[in-house]
C-alpha cells in the first residue's frame, strides 16, 4: 500500500510541476500558457496568446515575435470600427509592473501569416519574443483545440464570443 501511495504522490508531483512549468521568463518579464488555436489545413494564417507581466521596478515592451512555423508574425490589437470588428498592427505592447497584460482572442495578439502547416491540437512551436528591456527570449506555443477559449491547462480567459467580422 505504501508503494503505491508513493508512485502515486511521484506522479502527481510531476503532472504538477509540468502544469506550472507552462511558465517562461525574459529577464523581469514573465510570459504565461503561451497557447494558439488549431487551424483548419487551408488556413494561411494563426494566432498566439498568452498572459506577459513584470515584478521588476519598470515597463517593458514587447517589441515583435517571430517562429519558425510561420512567414512572418506581428503584433496585433481588435478594433471596433462601423460595427465591424477589425485586426490592426501595433507598434509594440506595453508590460507595466503590476498589471498583466493578457494576449487573447478578440484583443491583444501575435498574428501568424504564412504558416507552413497546421496548427495540430496537441502540438507546440517555438515563438521568439524580442523585449525592448528585457531581450529575446524563446517560448513553446501550445496548439489549443480550434474553439478554445484559453489555454486547457488553467490559464485565465473565459469563454470567447463566436460572429466576429475580422478585416486586414
């Protein structure tokens, strides 16, 4: 009986250290459950999400990304315009002390173009982060199932509204 409590307490201790290790660092700069939904075998393009804050003194910003299993990513914001929900190119995005910053669909996002496969549920792809401050930093971006919300594995996001209009 001892022997199998022992296992069991091994295993769960590493099913939990996995779940929290979703977790990547640049420098002050903490970047959460990088996660993206699954994409449809035709579709040219993806996005990625994720949750970036700072315990250190000063801002950051995030500046651009770039993967591998992409032509090219940018950063990217929603907008309202004519009742019509639009995707815009951001400069960069702000990281203030003591307030996360979420990436999530239908606001703040790195838009993937040019993919050159799928994004497959249960895969992940590496996705580089170029911080003013803090630097590159390279983060493993979890495919998500196609409806997901936000990451399966306990990150913050509720449940995401389907109808919206997207124009470039």
């Amino acid at each position: 009986m001892k022997k199998h409590a022992l296992v069991l307490a091994a295993l769960v201790a590493l099913t939990a250290g996995s779940a929290l290790a979703h977790g990547f660092k640049a420098g002050p700069v903490d970047i959460e459950h990088p996660w993206a939904r699954a994409t449809a075998p035709s579709a040219p393009n993806g996005s990625a999400y994720m949750v970036l804050s700072t315990h250190g003194p000063d801002s950051d910003r995030l500046l651009s990304a770039s993967t591998p299993v992409a032509d090219k990513a940018e950063l990217h914001t929603h907008l309202m315009d004519n009742g019509v929900m639009k995707m815009r190119q951001v400069d960069a995005i702000e990281v203030s002390p003591g307030s996360p910053t979420a990436l999530q669909p239908g606001g703040l996002h790195v838009m993937l173009f040019g993919l050159k496969q799928p994004l497959a549920p249960g895969k992940a792809f590496p996705l580089t982060l170029t911080f003013e401050k803090a630097g590159p930093v390279t983060v493993q971006v979890d495919v998500q199932s196609a409806g997901s919300a936000a990451p399966s594995h306990g990150g913050a996001g509720g449940p995401q509204a389907g109808g919206t209009q997207h124009k470039h």
